[in-house]
C-alpha cells in the first residue's frame, strides 16, 4: 500500500480503487507532521514526495486502498473518498466508514 499511496502523491493524481464511485473532496490546510500523524493512528500509508504528501487508508474495510488525502505546503489538502461520503476534516476522510 505504501508504494500506491507514493505513486500516487508523485504523480499528483488520485485514482479511485477497484472502481469504486470516489469523489473529490477540498479539506482544511493540513501539514506534514499533522497529516502523519492521523496517518499512523489510523493504520494508513504515509508518503511524502518534494512538493507533495497523503496518507492513503482502507476505508472501506477491505484490502487496498480506498481513500486517499494528499496535501501541498500552505493549500487546501485534496481526499478522494468513496460512495457519499462528506468527509469535513482529513481524519474523517481517512477513517473507516460505517457498514451498513
């Protein structure tokens, strides 16, 4: 997981994972330490490249990664969750959902 999640903070791209419907979502400034830290508390895959950093988690509850934040230095970070979520923090974001 951790080479999907630099793959994907090197190429500044967000792909969704095993087509699941993921949607875009702007999220509050977030910087590296901060972002790393939910990141680890959460069980995600940190990565940080030279202009960017994300944390990629299984969200969904499978293997994979499902939701991914990346953010830039000083700019809204960017997460791509899946189905309806509305995710307002970066931890939300990461979090695993509810099973319904």
């Amino acid at each position: 997981m951790r080479s999907l999640v630099a793959l994907l903070v090197a190429g500044g791209t967000l792909m969704p994972a095993g087509g699941a419907m993921a949607r875009d979502m702007r999220l509050p400034k977030t910087d590296a330490a901060a972002l790393q830290k939910m990141c680890t508390e959460i069980g995600g895959a940190f990565s940080q490249g030279t202009a960017r950093y994300g944390c990629g988690t299984d969200c969904k509850g499978g293997a994979g990664t499902d939701c991914v934040v990346t953010c830039e230095p000083d700019k809204p970070c960017v997460a791509q969750v899946i189905g309806g979520r509305r995710p307002h923090s970066v931890a939300q974001a990461l979090a695993p959902g509810k099973k319904r």
